[in-house]
C-alpha cells in the first residue's frame, strides 16, 4: 500500500466536533496549534503520509510512538480538530504548565494511580472530541508494550483508535545538530477494539493496539527506506 506524501497538514480551522476540558480557552488552542505549526515544524522536512484518514468527527484516540518530545507538538499541529493530549506531569510547571493547560492538555502522572486526568479524557471523547496517548513501552519510537490506558479510553467511550507513526525527530547516536532533518508521520486506519467485557477484553484490546502500531511503524520505515519518488 502506497503512502502519499503531503507537505504540510491541514490547517486548523472551525472544529468539525471535539470539545475541551473544563477551563481550556478554544482561542488559545487555535493559537497553539498554530504555534506548533509554525514554531516547532520550521526546522524539519515535515511529509505527512495518509492525513485523510484522520477522523474529521466523532470519538477518536489517537495513539502514537515516542521517539522525542518533539512528537507532540508536531502532531498537536497537525490535526485538523480540537486535541487534547496526555502529557507527563513534569511538563506542567511554571508559564508552560500554565499554557498547557489553557490549551486544553491534560497532566498524567506516570506510574501513579490517578484517574483524574483519563476521567476528564473521557469527558472529551464522548463530547466527540480527540485524545492523544503515547503509551509507555515507546521508547525510541519502539513499541515494546503498551499501557492499558489507551484502550480503556477507547472501550469507555466507545471510541475508535487512530494509530500513527514518527519517525525523524529524534538525533541519532553521536551526531550533532541537524540542518532541516526530515520528519515522516503516518496516519494508519482507524480501528475499532473488541468490545469483550472484563480484565481480558481490556487485555486483548491492549495488545490489539500495541500490534496496529508496532505494524505501521513498521510500514513506515519500509516506506522511508524507499527511494523518494517525489
């Protein structure tokens, strides 16, 4: 299956559905999705592969792999919709934690047990609004395991899961500064998770998930091994 390239995402405009958590500001999500757009993609050779198969309404989490903090802002930039991500506590200090919040992002504390945050991300998806995950296990842009966090969102609010793969924003070993490295993202087929109840549904929706994304970050480095025909 071919990969189109595109060279830059949708622009975000009037939400198609998606809402926010309680005391985000619409105003100042527009704008940080416009900052990531032209802020944090200006130093890379963004392609996006598969845009069009982003969900334009209805209960979406998105899942992808983590090879740098760069994944998320790049991906905030390019979805066509409201966004709500779930971020590591340690980023919400200070007048960035103040902003993160103001834009609608969500604090998660890894390792802990709080609900807070993926209760309010349900909230969300069942207003028909988007959630990003990057479950642990990802390291590297590796998917070695995944939390069971991603597929509960899902299964709770009866929403489809949109896996992605980035590849690029992280250096390699040993080298420096890179000059516009290219950055390739993408999008799979939205999946629906079988809807078995209990500790194994969630189990089997778990892994269904790690697979779909192990699968298409595979598919992406096939792809950005190709010669560039573009």
């Amino acid at each position: 299956m071919s990969a189109e390239p595109t060279a830059k995402s949708p622009n975000p405009g009037p939400d198609t559905a998606g809402t926010l958590p309680e005391g985000s500001s619409r105003l100042l999500h527009r704008i940080g999705q416009w900052i990531s757009i032209l802020f944090v993609r200006l130093p890379f050779r963004v392609r996006i592969h598969h845009a069009e198969r982003i969900p334009r309404s209805g209960p979406v989490v998105l899942v992808a792999n983590h090879s740098s903090l760069l994944d998320g802002p790049l991906l905030f930039g390019m979805i066509p919709r409201t966004a709500v991500f779930l971020i590591k506590h340690e980023m919400f200090r200070g007048a960035l934690g103040w902003f993160l919040r103001r834009i609608g992002q969500l604090s998660v504390r890894r390792g802990e047990p709080d609900r807070t945050p993926l209760l309010a991300a349900v909230r969300v998806l069942r207003a028909g609004g988007l959630v990003g995950v990057f479950p642990e296990g990802t390291r590297g842009g590796e998917v070695t395991q995944a939390q069971h966090g991603a597929a509960w969102l899902a299964r709770s609010a009866g929403a489809v899961v949109l896996p992605v793969a980035c590849r690029g924003t992280r250096r390699p070993e040993g080298r420096g500064r890179r000059l516009f490295p290219r950055v390739d993202v993408l999008f799979g087929e939205p999946v629906v998770l079988p809807d078995a109840k209990g500790r194994a549904g969630l189990t089997a929706a778990t892994e269904r998930v790690r697979t779909e994304l192990v699968e298409l970050i595979a598919e992406l480095d096939r792809l950005v091994a190709a010669p560039d025909k573009t």
